[in-house]
C-alpha cells in the first residue's frame, strides 16, 4: 500500500500557502544538512537567466525558444545537490534547468545552448532547453526529450541497469545509486508515465518519480490529466510505490520531502514518487501570454514565488541581509559573465551538421558497451559452408545464446520472451540457462520495452528488446525515434546502441496486425541501422555484428524465413560476422538486375532462373550497397526492384530514384519495382497470394524488360 504524507491544508491546482506553524524549520535555523548558501546562489543564477532571456536574449532573437522556470527553481535546486553519487542519473523536462545547473552544468553551456551555438548540449543542433549532461563529476542529466513523457521509461531503464550492475555484475560503485525523472503533472497523463510506474513498482526499482504540480499543461488545468488534479492522492494505494506530497515552495517542507524520499529510493531500494505543487510564474514558454488564467489565479501564484520565501527562511538565522545581497550579485554577475562568452561563440560550422548520425570512431562520452571498457571478441567476414542445414529460427537462437554466454552486459527481453520462449520459439530455453535477470518478460507496453531498453544502454548494457510483431512497434515510434536520433542530437554527447528484434511480414496466411514489413519506417528514423536477413548465414552475421556494435539496429526477422527450407544454411561458424551495407548476389548474370531482399529473394532467384541476371540479396536496408547495385545496373543496363511491402513510399522507390540519378545513360529499360499493391496485408491465403508478389509475377516483369 502506498503511503501519501501531505500537509494538513487543502492543495489546490496551483497550490496554496502553507498556514501558520505546520512548517518546521529544524529548531533556531534552517534544516540542517542543507548547504543553503549554496542552494540560495543557484536558485538566484536560475533567475537570473531566466530573467535574461526574457528581458534581452529573446527580444534580441538571440534565444529562439525559452521556457523560464521561475517558481520550479528551488525544489529542483535542492534535488540536484542531493545527486552526488556519480552513478545516479536524472531525466528532466524543458523546464529542467535549475536541476541542470546544480548538477554543476557549466553557465556558459546552459546559456549557449539555448542560443544555439557551438558547444553546450548539442552543438546547435537542438533546442537549447533539451539538456544532456555527462557529468564527470557526479550525477548525469539524461538527454532529455522534446516530447512530453518521453522521459520516463529510459530513466527506468536506467534503474533497472543499477540493479543488474550491483546484483548481477557485482559492481560495487552501484550500490547506493538511484535513478530520478522529474516530470510535470500533465506528463502524468502519458504512456510513459504509466509504463515507468509500471515497470518500478513491479521490478522494485531504485527510481524517484519527482512531479512539479503547477497546476497547468500548457492552458489546461491538471483537473484534465488525472481526476481532481492530484496525482498524489490517486496513487495512494498504488502497490510499491510510496507517495509523498507536499508544497515545493516551503523550502523546510520542501527539504524534509525530498530527504524522506530519497533515504526511501537509496536506503530501501524502492521506488517513490514525490508531488510538489509550484507556481508556473511566466508562461509555459516566452510567447505564451497567459491570458487563459483569471487574474486572482495569477496574483495567488505569484505570491507562492520560492525565491522571497527563501529568502525570508535563511535571512536573520543562518545568512545576513548583506550576504543574501552578496550572493545575489555573485549570481547575476555570473550570468553576465555566461553570456558574454556564450555571444563569443559562433555557431557551430554547418558543414558539421550530417555529422555523428553513427558512430564514426570516436567515442561518445556516456552510453554504450564501449565506454565501460568491452572490446569485441576478433571476428571473421567468411562464413564457413560445411556442415547440417540449420532453419533461421534456430540460429538466431544460437546466436543469442553466445553471446549471452560471453558478454555479461546482454540482456534479452520482451513479451513472452521468457518461459514461452517467444512466440515464435525463437528465445526458447534461453531463461531457463541464463536465468530470469537476462532473459526476462516485460508488461505488455512497446513504449516501456524499447524506453527501457534505452535506460539500459546509457548504463552500458547491451539491451535486445523483441517488438513481438511490426506492426506492434508503433506504441514505441517516439522512443524509436529518440534512440536513433541520441548520438546527433547530443553532438556524440550520448548513444544508447541496442538490439530491436522484429518478426513480421507473412506466414502461411496474412492480416493487418502480424504481416505488416514496412522496413522503410525504420530506414527514416535517422540513426537506426536496419537489417533484413533473408537466410540463416546472413542472420547469424548481421546478428553478431549489431550485438557488438555501437549503433541502434533494427533486426527484422522474416516469420516466413524463420523455419523455410531456402533459408537453411550451414552454422556460418561461432565468429562469422558480416558488416551492414554488404549485399549479396544470389546469381550473377548480364541480362537483368534484380534487387530484393528478405523473403523476396528466393522469390525472385527461381523467377530468374531462365535468363542471365544478377539477384542481388541487399541484407541490410541501412545502411544499402549502393555501389553492388550500381555496378550491376551499368553492366545489364536494366533493373527491377521486388520487395514485399507497399509500393508507394516503398524504399524500392529509394533505390529506383539513386539508379536514375546516378546510371541513367546506362539504362536500356525503365526502372521497374513490383512489390505489394497499396493495401494491407490480406488474411485468407488466396488474397494473400494475390497480393505479395509471386514467382509467376516477378518472372513476367523480368521477361517484359528483357525484350523491352
């Protein structure tokens, strides 16, 4: 049963003050263990710039978007100089930024990032409230996200990585380490929310929820995101959670809070979410008038502002006027010194922008395998031809298997990965000799599976998420998307490099949910490697490289191919790996060129068999062998593209528009793609056939440019 401690009075949206005599202040002074100078210096920096970008930087178009946090400052001041174990970390939101700076981000940083130049958070790249922070000297700052609740389910995984660090691998520098999201109340309305309460109540997880209520998303009053606007009061009897809640603009109420809390989180090992209502002072973002609030709304919130409070709590018993004074000044002359270095700075060259997309050899500072000290295993790209046929299905096992066996840091998990074994038996009897900490079934949410997965992987973790089928990824897209685009958006900052299998395409029959590819998705989201193995040598290969890479890979595993008889190969050897970007020529011939890939290729190999053509296999889709293609296409002066999913948008149109571009005088026939028409897929088998392209078909269009 969760317990909820809140102050006697009624919390309104918005809050209300708190009445006399139900704060205590630890005797004569401010509570002890509090190095409140310290804590007063920042909260007054935080004004500062807030006050900065919107007197000067902004209506100088020098800040682009700004979002002040002036009523947010001292609670998060005050979390932030409790996160000094340099294996915590904490996930933020746009209005993070006094968290930032206590956490010891350098002034210079925050205010040229949120210029948008060179340097800081993303070298220009992102907007400047986004933070990220590999702090060396304590505890890191997640690279948060644009979307709201996004933060959640990888600061989750990042709990999760704690407790595989300290239980399983023995590490004892995770032993008192605690993971920390901070969140508005309208982000507890989101998936993520939801999927991260879920995930660190039922694996008991290190984790703190922390919510600043300031009773608006944006114009929308929290009455709107949970029943009567109180978070707090609806997860009282939330199994494993304890809820505390309470006045963030107290700064004792506020400290004795956030310390129970935390000797919860760190002395229990248990999650805790910790609500404490603030006044939003300005608008959600500079350009937001707030002309939704009544006036009397914005007068009580204004007279809840921390900063006057603080002040009155720590002048005449630990600090002087003068001294209160004195570090004010100190703040803002920091702040003028801050943004006269951060104008110096140019923006970042463009020509750096299509950089850091992949890994390109220099590591990145936080996330990873790499970075805690994993050197691949040594490698061969020939793949031994000796030896039993194996199905796909049963290699890729294989090779989970070893490399579970050798890399302590592989973790495989998903919906019914475990004692099922997958539901296409691919993980089958992995649990059981791996046991349950490695290979481990999740609750039924794609966000929590993959956000998870990133949490992980910024621990150092080689997370290998299953997304039970394609079409099941969509509740992930944001998460997706946030993966692939970490090591740009952070200018090589951060990178979170994983695993995603996905089965899908066709079985025996077809249906909207479990027979949709669209590969073409993943080959848009930048920074996601895709591969599309068509046999059980490929498989193997591009399995072994992705699990001991520094990218994200998208695995997408044919159901068709998993137990076909065309796709069975000799076991390709325990240290076959095949780089991506390296297709393969089933045939060669002179007459035609035939690209595909996945469970096209034996398709289009039997309807080639009466002429001379090259069927070129590409195996990966991210990156793709241009230059395979290409030199093929300038050698038969023709080209047909076959895959199995729709043809508009299609990546058969991607490489239909590179061989206009770069081979049209080679052409002796237009350019032809033949793939599934513009539907989805069809159950009953003879409209499945029908629709996926055929043996029949493929050798009619192969014939038609022949004699074109």
């Amino acid at each position: 049963m969760a317990t909820v401690v809140e102050r006697a009075d009624t919390l309104q949206a918005g809050g209300a003050s708190a009445p006399a005599g139900t704060i205590a202040t630890g005797g004569n002074g401010p509570a002890p263990g509090w190095d409140w100078r310290r804590v007063a210096y920042f909260v007054q920096l935080s004004r500062a710039l807030d006050e900065m970008e919107e007197t000067r930087l902004v209506p100088e178009k020098k800040v682009l978007y700004q979002f002040s946090a002036r009523g947010h400052d001292l609670a998060q001041v005050l979390l932030g100089s409790r996160l000094t174990d340099p294996a915590d970390a904490a996930c933020g939101y746009y209005r993070s930024r006094p968290m930032l700076l206590s956490l010891g981000v350098p002034v210079e940083d925050a205010l040229a990032s949120a210029m948008g130049r060179s340097g800081g958070y993303s070298d220009g790249r992102d907007i400047g409230v986004v933070f990220n922070y590999p702090n060396p000297h304590g505890a890191s700052a997640l690279p948060m996200c644009g979307g709201v609740g996004a933060q959640y389910t990888p600061t989750a995984g990042w709990a999760q990585a704690i407790e595989y660090h300290r239980t399983m691998l023995k590490d004892e520098r995770y032993a008192d380490a605690i993971a920390v999201v901070l969140g508005g109340e309208a982000s507890c309305a989101t998936n993520g929310f939801w999927s991260a309460l879920t995930i660190a109540t039922t694996q008991r997880l290190p984790m703190l929820f922390f919510i600043e209520d300031n009773g608006y998303g944006i114009s929308v009053p929290s009455r709107f995101q949970t029943p009567g606007g109180d978070i707090a009061a609806n997860l009282a009897s939330f199994a494993g959670l304890e809820v505390l809640s309470g006045d963030g603009t107290e700064p004792a109420e506020a400290a004795r809070l956030l310390e129970s809390a935390l000797r919860i989180v760190r002395g229990e090992r248990r999650p805790v979410l910790l609500r404490l209502t603030v006044p939003r002072l300005e608008g959600h973002s500079f350009q937001d008038t707030q002309a939704y609030k009544p006036p009397e709304t914005v007068a009580a919130e204004w007279a809840r502002d921390p900063l006057p409070k603080l002040r009155s709590y720590l002048v005449g018993s630990l600090l002087s006027e003068e001294e209160w004074n004195g570090i004010e000044a100190e703040a803002r002359a920091a702040s003028e010194v801050a943004r006269s270095a951060a104008e110096e700075r140019a923006p970042s060259p463009p020509d750096r922008v299509t950089r850091n997309v992949f890994f390109e050899g220099e590591l990145q500072a936080e996330g990873g395998m790499a970075t805690h000290g994993y050197v691949a295993p040594a490698a061969v790209e020939t793949a031994e031809t000796s030896g039993q046929r194996i199905n796909m299905g049963a290699a890729i096992r294989r090779t989970l298997d070893q490399e579970l066996e050798l890399n302590p840091r592989v973790l495989v998990f998903g919906e019914d990965v475990g004692p099922k074994g997958g539901v296409h038996a691919v993980t089958l009897g992995l649990q059981e000799k791996h046991g349950e900490a490695r290979v481990f079934d999740t609750s039924l949410s794609e966000e929590g599976i993959i956000g998870r997965a990133v949490g992980m992987a910024l621990a150092g973790l080689m997370p290998v998420p299953e997304i039970q089928f394609r079409k099941y990824a969509e509740p992930a897209t944001e998460q997706l998307n946030d993966c692939g685009t970490m090591r740009w958006r952070t200018a090589n900052r951060f990178a979170a490099p994983m695993v995603v299998r996905i089965p899908g395409g066709f079985f025996k029959c077809g249906d909207p949910w479990h027979s949709q590819t669209n590969e073409v998705a993943f080959v848009h989201q930048p920074g996601w490697k895709v591969a599309v193995p068509s046999n059980t040598a490929d498989a193997v290969g591009l399995l072994r490289a992705s699990l001991r890479g520094n990218d994200p890979v998208i695995f997408f595993e044919h159901r068709a191919m998993l137990d076909d008889s065309w796709a069975r190969r000799p076991w390709p050897g325990d240290r076959f790996v095949l780089p991506f970007g390296k297709a393969s020529k089933v045939r060669e011939g002179t007459d035609i060129t035939v690209v595909t890939w996945g469970a096209m290729t034996p398709r289009c190999e039997a309807a080639a068999a009466h002429v001379s053509a090259d069927v070129i296999d590409l195996r990966t889709l991210m990156p793709w062998d241009r230059e395979m293609v290409l030199a093929s296409v300038r050698r038969t002066h023709r080209c047909l593209i076959v895959h199995e999913d729709l043809q508009t948008g299609g990546f058969g149109a991607e490489i239909a528009a590179v061989v206009a571009d770069e081979a049209f005088m080679d052409l002796d026939a237009p350019v032809s793609r033949l793939t599934m028409p513009d539907i989805p897929s069809p159950h009953h088998p003879t409209l499945l056939n029908h629709a996926v392209p055929s043996v029949d078909r493929i050798r009619a269009r192969i014939d038609e440019l022949v004699s074109f």
